[in-house]
C-alpha cells in the first residue's frame, strides 16, 4: 500500500457520467521545485491540477480524487478521445523541465511513480498502450515529461509499451502512409500527405516518446520501423 499525503486542490469538477477512466497521463511539472508545483496546482487562479504530484524524493501528494475530473491534459486528443481530462488520472512529475534545466528522473522518485501507476493500472484495468505522456495527447503545445523518461522501465513492468522487436527497413514509406500509420497508433495528425509543421511536432512527441535519442520531425527509416512494431502490439 502507497504512502499518499493528501493535499486537496480547488481546481476539479465532476467526470461526465458514463465515460470510463482508460488512460493515465504523465506530466512534468516544469518548475525549479516540489513547493513551486504544489503551489501552482492548489491555486484556484491558475486552474490546473493533476490527481497526484510525485515529488523527486519519492513523497505522492494526492491532489484530486480519482472519481473527480482534474484539469491537466487542456485540448487533447488521442485515438477517438477529444477530451483527455474526462477519461484520465493525472500525475505531474516534478522536473525542472525544458524551461528551467530538464534532468533525468531521480531513482525514488521513479519507484514511486510506478508503484502508482500499477495501482491506478489494476484498479481500472488499464492497457499500457494508455499510459501515455502528455506530449503525445498534446504534441502541438507540450514536450512533457520529455526525452529523458524512462517509458523502457515502465514497459518492463507492463506498465507502457515500447518497441522491443523492431524490423529494419529498406525504405521509407511516402508521407501520406507516415499519417496513416500515426493516426492509427493514436496520434492526432493530418491526414493531408504533406510533412507540414503540424505533422513534424507529431514526429517529435513520438520521437521523444519511442525513439529518444534524435528529435528530428522528419521520418526515416528507424522511426517507421519503430511506428510499425508499435501498431503489431495493438
């Protein structure tokens, strides 16, 4: 059983009714500490809040029940969802972020992290293909929680999924098929069969999601090899 403080956030509103909790998003909170996060997402003038906080140390704050919406993914989609906040739990990670030294995620803090996420998993029967980062829900606005989180471990776990039997490929396939496959993965992206800058932003958050170490927005053939394992999992 987790060791949860509870620290109970203004920012919140009823879930629609009837629409299931099926995916779990991870943040960053981008912000130089814990005591900072925690001060914008109890700030009601700020209406942003996530179900939990994981602190670098380890501690969980739990911020919005489960049962209430909390307000972090803002416009969102993913698959058939347009709506994230109505159907998710919410966990911010504290990390400076891109805007104020971005750093791996601390050893505790990653335990605690996954013991959290296994807990919301079972309680929900949530697939792995649904823990998802806020960078892939938003990939227009968002990079969080960034390149240098550990999807891998999660995987490991079962509790995300990652690209373990990757097929190398001779060829890139035209733009058009790049889309497709994309939006069948989940990805909110044009269908229009041009590499417009909308479409380069979805190739970075599934870069930084599956393919961490080169952002490029452009396709290749490692990318598509990766984007293709992924779909053979679903």
């Amino acid at each position: 059983m987790l060791t949860i403080q509870h620290n109970p956030s203004p920012n919140q509103g009823p879930r629609p009714p009837g629409v299931p909790i099926d995916m779990i998003i991870l943040h960053y909170t981008d912000t130089i500490d814990a005591a900072s996060a925690l001060s914008i997402l109890l700030d009601p003038a700020r209406k942003v809040s996530a179900h939990y906080l994981v602190q670098e140390d380890g501690l969980i704050r739990s911020l919005v029940s489960e049962s209430q919406r909390a307000w972090h993914a803002g416009v969102s989609a993913w698959g058939n969802a347009t709506d994230i906040n109505d159907r998710s739990i919410g966990i911010e990670i504290v990390n400076p972020g891109h805007s104020n030294g971005y750093r791996p995620f601390p050893e505790p803090q990653m335990q605690s992290l996954m013991a959290l996420v296994r807990e919301i998993v079972q309680r929900y029967e949530i697939s792995p293909t649904r823990v998802l980062a806020h960078s892939d829900v938003a990939p227009q606005r968002k990079k969080d929680p960034g390149e240098l989180f550990d999807w891998r471990r999660l995987a490991a776990e079962g509790l995300a999924v990652w690209p373990d039997k990757v097929r190398a490929r001779d060829r890139i396939s035209p733009i058009n098929e790049i889309q497709a496959k994309l939006a069948k993965f989940g990805y909110a992206v044009p269908q229009n069969g041009i590499l417009d800058n909308e479409t380069r932003q979805v190739i970075i958050a599934f870069e930084r999601h599956f393919r961490p170490h080169l952002l490029s927005g452009t396709p290749d053939k490692e990318s598509e090899a990766v984007l293709d394992a992924l779909i053979a999992s679903l």
